[in-house]
C-alpha cells in the first residue's frame, strides 16, 4: 500500500478562543486536516466544543477528534481497496435493505401517531386480565406493607410506635404529617412493592418480611425500624390487576399496533392491485 500523508495545519492550534466564536464567512473554508482527497475543514470542529472549556483542554479534544477522523478515513480507504467486488456487493445490499427498512419503519411510526387509538378503559383491561391471567405469574415476591425509619434522637418515639400500630385514619394522617421526621418511610400499605426492594433498605431477613405481622420492629446505634406487612405474595401467584395493570396496557397498545399494521398493508395492497400497480402472474 501506498504511503499516505495525513497534514495537520498549524495554525489550528494557535487560539482555542478562534474556534469557539461564530468565524467570519471567509474563514469557513478553511482546512485544518487532509486525508487523500477528503478534506476536514475549521467549520467542522465549531459543534465539537464544549462552552468555557479550557484552552489546554480544547487543544487535546480537537486533536483527538482530527486523530479520529483521519484514523476512520484511512480504515475506510484501506477496506475499499481490500474488499473483493462480491463483497462491496453484499455491503451495498446491505445497506440498500437497511435504508428500506428505515424508510418503511419511519412511514409505519408516523401512521400509528396518526391513527393509533391510545384509549384503554378499565373495563378493557380488566377483561384481558380475566382472560390471560394464567400468563401473568409472579416472578418475585409482593408485599403491601408500611415501613419506616428514624433517629434515636425523636422526642416522640413512644407516641410515633403508637401511630404506626393503630389502624384508625386519623392516626395513620397523623403519621403523614409527620414522615418529614422519618429517614425512610412507606407509609401506603394499599399498594404491592417487590419485597426484594424493600430488603435493600431495610435490615431485616426475608422470612421475617414473608409473613403477615401488624408490627416488626428493629433498632441499630442510630435510630429504629418500624415494619408491618399487611399481605404476601409469592412467586408463580397470579399478579394482582393493580400491580399488572401498567404491563396490560402496554400489551393490549401493541396488539392494536400490530392489527392497525396489518389493516394498513391490506388496504395498500388492495388500493395497488385496483389501480393495477400490482400484479401477479
């Protein structure tokens, strides 16, 4: 192979403020890098630096993106001259596949913007629900629990164990009011939380989370845990609907995709063959 001569200007590294500023028209030609016949202008490098970058620091960057492009201009003239004629042809068709399935992609995406109806009531999802249950067993463990945490230091800590074991709504509203009190807290024990998340804050064993308990407590040198698991479920249970509902919808949103796909090419089918764009012989 020939020997080829990459040629960095000099006086590209002469004022790191020069690149960052809007450079007039006539200097937007010029060339700061030649590899063979392609050519790097000073334009090129304008977007490639930061704001209130250092002059030491712009220096390296802009070097190193020159590095870069010479480096893949080079390997690109290299694989040109090495690859056989069959094997420019399986890249070209390579290409011409990806570009078509670009195209059509794109074409289908803004379709589906257009007339995709996004609309899931309840009644809907309850019924795919009811309907494919079986396919939605746990692969974790579920809790609805409360918890919380804070420090020695609280002056109500008796009246706090109080409000936590009460079950009355005014005591678990006084409890609200207070959780800016509480380093960790989860005081909604309506809702199913994988019990592996709260393992990672709490310092209490599986099998002490897997069974109902009004109250579980735990204290360290700092402060004390409070815990109450409300209800389990374990995995290869049927997920509760409330827990699942986010997965239902987008599942049933993909099979209206995939109907409203097929729809499309039906009619783009029919509408070619009417006008005698399509024919099979």
């Amino acid at each position: 192979m020939r020997f080829i001569t990459v040629f960095f200007c000099v006086f590209l590294f002469t004022s790191c403020d020069y690149l960052l500023v809007q450079e007039k028209e006539e200097h937007t030609s010029e060339i700061v890098a030649i590899v063979n016949t392609d050519k790097l202008f000073k334009k090129d490098l304008k977007d490639i630096l930061p704001r209130n970058i250092a002059k030491e620091d712009s220096l390296i960057l802009v070097k190193s993106f020159i590095q870069d492009w010479a480096v893949k201009k080079l390997l690109l003239k290299a694989a040109a001259n090495n690859n056989t004629a069959e094997s420019l042809e399986n890249i070209n068709k390579l290409v011409q596949d990806y570009r078509e399935s670009l195209l059509i992609n794109n074409y289908k995406e803004e379709l589906i913007k257009q007339q995709l109806d996004t609309l899931i009531s309840d009644d809907e999802i309850e019924q795919y629900y009811v309907a494919n249950n079986e396919n939605f067993k746990l692969n974790e463990v579920l809790v609805k629990s409360k918890y919380l945490y804070f420090n020695h230091t609280i002056n109500d800590e008796k009246e706090i164990i109080k409000l936590f074991k009460s079950d009355a709504i005014g005591d678990a509203e006084e409890l609200e009011r207070q959780q800016l009190s509480f380093k960790i807290y989860q005081l909604n024990d309506s809702v199913w939380i994988e019990l592996d998340k709260i393992l990672l804050k709490l310092p209490f064993s599986k099998e002490n989370l897997l069974k109902k308990s009004k109250f579980i407590q735990k204290q360290d040198s700092l402060g004390l845990y409070l815990v109450a698991i409300k209800d389990v479920l374990n995995r290869n249970e049927i997920a509760p609907l409330s827990y699942i509902k986010p997965t239902i919808k987008e599942m049933i949103l993909h099979k209206r995709k995939i109907e409203l796909i097929r729809e499309i090419e039906k009619i783009i089918v029919k509408d070619a063959t009417k006008n005698n764009n399509f024919k099979i012989y």
